[in-house]
C-alpha cells in the first residue's frame, strides 16, 4: 500500500490496464476487474498480505473466468493496492468520470 517513502500506490489508468488485458488475449473490462477487487477487499481481502493476494488472484481467476500470469499478476497486485491506497487515503475524494 505504502512505499519506503511513504506515499500511496498510484492508480494505473484505465487505458493502461485495458491493453494489457486485451493483449493477453482477455476481454475482461478494467472496471469489472476494479469490481471484483473491491468487492474481494468487502469480504475481508487484505491486499497488503502475501496470502491474501494469492487469494485474492485465485478468487480473480473463478470470478472472471480468467487466467492471470505474467504482466497481469503485477498489474492486479498494483491495481489491488492502488485500490486500498484511495480508500484509506483521509483526502480520498469521489470523482465521477462522464
């Protein structure tokens, strides 16, 4: 969640993720992607814990109906601490994208 220097996991962008999934021959959305992984952390999901991502992947992988490896992995992992990273953030603020 935290870096050494102690800033927040930045948000990859919508694009970003979307090609590599799309590239990994996928056609899972980023925001259901985003969904899935919020709704994992309601359950109780600790993105920060080793055992709890590979959790986390695995419930990914039944829930989507995908198979995440190589780049994807990273990318969930960062996306999954970019998302607690907003949430704990005191200045997190609700923007609506339209």
């Amino acid at each position: 969640m935290l870096d050494l220097l102690g800033a927040f996991e930045d948000m990859p962008e919508w694009d970003e993720v979307a090609d590599l999934l799309f590239n990994a021959g996928l056609t899972l959305n980023p925001s259901e992607l985003h969904g899935v992984l919020v709704g994992l952390m309601g359950a109780g999901f600790s993105p920060d814990d080793q055992h709890h991502l590979e959790q986390t992947l695995s419930s990914v992988e039944k829930a989507s109906g995908v198979q995440l490896q190589g780049e994807l992995v990273d990318m969930v992992s960062r996306l999954n601490l970019a998302t607690l990273s907003a949430i704990v953030d005191t200045d997190y603020a609700f923007h609506i994208c339209v």
